[in-house]
C-alpha cells in the first residue's frame, strides 16, 4: 500500500517515509508514525507524517494493514 491517501495512514502505524534530504537518491527510512502532517485527503508525493524518531518525511510504503471492522 503506498501513502497518497491520509484515510490509509494513522500514528502508530510502521511505514517507509523518505526524508526531505533523501528526496534525489529515493532512500527509504522506517519508523512508526507519531503526527500525520498533512491536512488534505490525498498527496501525490506521499502524506507528510512525522516518526517516533522525530524525523519528517513522506508516507512511500505503509507495512501494517488498517482494520476498518
């Protein structure tokens, strides 16, 4: 699932997000998302979310899947 979509998304949530400085290379980092960034319901780049970790980045890859039952 990839992160376009901020419905998919909620903190504590194990995703890849790739950060500002990694934007050329593509480089993916993995953490568990503590604050969603982004306001609007979808971003073509990936929703903004910050880790756990305090770093920010975009949403690339979400690892665990939401249960909406």
């Amino acid at each position: 699932m990839d992160g376009t979509r901020r419905s998919d998304i909620k903190p504590g949530l194990r995703v890849s997000i790739v950060l500002k400085k990694d934007q050329r290379t593509g480089k993916l980092t993995e953490g568990i998302i503590k604050n969603i960034l982004t306001n609007s319901p979808t971003h073509p780049h990936g929703i903004k979310v910050r880790l756990a970790s305090g770093e920010v980045g975009r949403v690339k890859e979400i690892f665990d899947k939401i249960d909406n039952h």
